[in-house]
C-alpha cells in the first residue's frame, strides 16, 4: 500500500486538477455544440424534402457545410482554426484554447445526430398537430423535440465521451487536462504509472457518463 500511498501524494492534485479540466473542457464544449447543433439540425429537418417548410436551397447549403466541418480530422482543424480560437478566446492553451475547436468539430456532428433524432418521430403526430392548428414551430418545440428527448439525451452522451476523447487529444497541444499528464509525464518522462492511472481515469469516467446516459434516456422514455 505504502507505493501506491507514495503516488497519490505526489501525483493525486496533479490529476485531479487535469480531470477537472478535461471534464470542463468537455462538459462546455457540449453544452455549446448542442446549443448551436440543437438549431442547425432542426432546420436541417424543417427545409429537408418533404418537410414542413422545404426549401432546397437551404437545406443543400447547411448540409453542405455539415459534411465539410465533419470531413475534417480533429487534430488538422484544431491546429487551422488557431487564428479564429485565438480571436474568440483570447489564447490557444489552456481550457479556453480547447473549447473553442472542440465546439466547432463537435457542431456539425450533434446537427446531424439531432436531424436523425427528429427524423424518427411518427409522421402521423405531426400530421395530428396540423390538424389541431399548430404552426410549424409549435410543432418543432411540442412535438419533435418532445418526442426525441431520449434519443436526444443519448447523442448528448455521446458526442461528450467523443468530445472528451478529442479534450485528450488537444491537451497534448496545450490545452491541458489528462492528455496533457499522459504526455507530459507518462510518455515524454516514461513514468508508465502515470500513463496507466490517466488511462484509468478516462476510462471510468466515460463508463460513469454513458450509465448516466442511458438512465436518463429510460426514465425519459414515456413510451416505455
């Protein structure tokens, strides 16, 4: 025990404080992604073929858009966007200079994953709310994303536990959190403990978010 005792006094704060800072960066990244994702994918679905107000032209250009954003590797968007991370955060380190690519690369992803979500919802409740008298927004706010609050919460899981392995990703660039100690201290100093204990960290916290995940996806679920 007493080795074991010997790395947490040593190394505990020192990983604490990265998996606050993954976890932030993370957390962050998503609650931005899904707040503009949350928009894009439901014009996606409103102006798509055969939706409640179609508009080709609209929903060719931001589909457009989507895939390109998408087709990009995290780590080759991360080092291009540098000027525009640096112009919205003041700095390209630290938990600011990682939340800003993790949100762009995260956007087009959570607007494709809501466009699925809403797509699935039975035709036949929106034809029901048309014929109550519901305007397209009504219809948006009361029925689709109401009926794809489950599916919703589990692409909000994963694009987190895809988002926190991209925040690894980043920290070895400087923008700290765990992937910043794994390299720093695990690979460029060869301290294979601390390597294996951030490894460990990442992997309960992404178990611990998706059992979270999928409770609230259940519990949600009225049609269980």
């Amino acid at each position: 025990m007493e080795p074991i005792q010997e790395f947490f006094d040593k190394y505990g704060q020192l990983l604490a404080q990265g998996t606050v800072e993954s976890l932030v960066m993370t957390g962050v990244a998503t609650l931005l992604a899904y707040a503009i994702g949350l928009v894009a994918g439901a014009v996606l679905v409103v102006t798509a073929p055969g939706g409640l107000r179609e508009n080709r032209v609209v929903y060719g250009a931001l589909g457009w858009v989507v895939n390109v954003v998408r087709s990009v590797p995290f780590i080759i968007l991360l080092v291009a966007i540098i000027p525009f991370t640096r112009l919205i955060a003041g700095t390209s380190l630290g938990i600011a200079g990682g939340i800003v690519p993790l949100t762009v690369t995260a956007a087009p992803f959570v607007a494709r994953v809501v466009e699925q979500s809403l797509a699935e919802v039975s035709t036949g409740l929106t034809e029901a709310a048309q014929s109550f008298g519901a305007n397209n927004l009504q219809i948006i706010r009361k029925v689709l994303l109401r009926e794809s609050v489950p599916s919703l919460i589990r692409g909000a899981t994963l694009t987190f536990i895809t988002l926190f392995g991209f925040a690894a990703m980043a920290g070895a660039v400087g923008a700290g959190g765990l992937g910043d100690i794994a390299i720093r201290y695990g690979y460029q100093r060869y301290q294979s403990d601390v390597m294996l204990a951030a490894v460990v960290l990442c992997v309960v916290i992404v178990q611990v978010v998706q059992a979270l995940g999928d409770f609230a996806a259940r519990k949600l679920d009225h049609r269980a």
